[in-house]
C-alpha cells in the first residue's frame, strides 16, 4: 500500500513539474504567433484594404489555439456592433486571456495596441502595429531566457519534490 501511495505521490508531483515546464515553453511560441498575427493584421490593412472585421477573421483562421479564439472573439464582438473598435478588442483580450500562457505585461501591450486600432489612417496604424511588433518581441526575448533558464529546473524539480515527500512519509 505504501508503494501504491509513493507512486502515486511521484507522478503527480512529476507531472506537476512537467506542466510547470510546458507553461514556460509555451509562452515563446505564443508570442511568436501573436507577432505573426500582427504582422498579418498589418498586411491586411495596408495592402489588401480589408475592413477590420475580415481581417481578423482571415488571421483567427490561421492560428492556433487558443489565439486564434482571440480574434475570432474581435471579429465577433465587432460583427455584433455593439461596441466600439477598443471594447471590443479589451473583452476579446479579457475573455481569451486566461487561456494563454502569456503574462500581464503583454496583456498590457495588447491592451495599449487595442487602444489605437482603428483611430489612424494605414500609415499611423502600421507604426501603431511596428511598436506593439518591438514590444513583443521584447518580450519574446525575456521569455527564451526564462524557458532557458527554468525549462530543465522545473521538471527536476517536481520529481525531486516527490521524491523528498516519499522519503519523509515513509
């Protein structure tokens, strides 16, 4: 019974490590398809001339989840008209969000490039889409140093977590 209990008290905190990890690695890979959304979006905009709605559709249909719920939250909450260009941007951010592995301050990025979507003619709006780009990729940087750093870490540190609460219970 006692070796049931050990296993059990070793897979999960192993598994708890390993999701731990999975988080950190999923976060650059997010980024990276957040980037590449605003870089279509900035395409859409200034060489297809496509509405704002279209545009987010045709990107949510090109990622991933759950990104690709982001816009196609926009392009819903956009359809409805029931709020403008920003709100409709901040709930889809809100409501999409906690799905992620993304952390607040780019939450606060998005935010702040929320605020001007819409607002400018196409040259203002793809300097707007270039300086989210140079924040983002800001923080995609931070985030390799951080899967780097603590990938590793944090699978050890769930098997040797279970193996020090075996040890102690037994």
């Amino acid at each position: 019974m006692k070796l049931v209990g050990a296993c059990l008290i070793l897979l999960a905190t192993t598994w708890t490590g390993f999701e731990a990890s999975r988080f950190l690695s999923e976060r650059p890979l997010q980024l990276r398809q957040l980037k590449a959304a605003l870089q279509s979006l900035e395409a859409e905009i200034m060489y297809g001339h496509t509405p704002l709605v279209e545009a987010a559709s045709h990107i949510a249909k090109q990622l991933t989840l759950p990104l690709s719920r982001l816009f196609d939250e926009f392009a819903a909450n956009l359809q409805m008209g029931e709020a403008s260009v920003k709100e409709a941007w901040e709930q889809s951010l809100k409501e999409v969000w906690k799905s992620t592995a993304l952390k607040q301050g780019e939450f606060e990025i998005m935010k702040q490039f929320g605020e001007t979507l819409g607002q400018y003619d196409r040259i203002a709006q793809q300097k707007q889409i270039a300086l989210a780009l140079v924040h983002l990729e800001r923080e995609e940087q931070d985030a390799l140093e951080k899967k780097a750093r603590y990938e590793k870490m944090a699978k050890s540190l769930g098997v040797l977590t279970g193996l020090l609460l075996i040890i102690l219970l037994m």
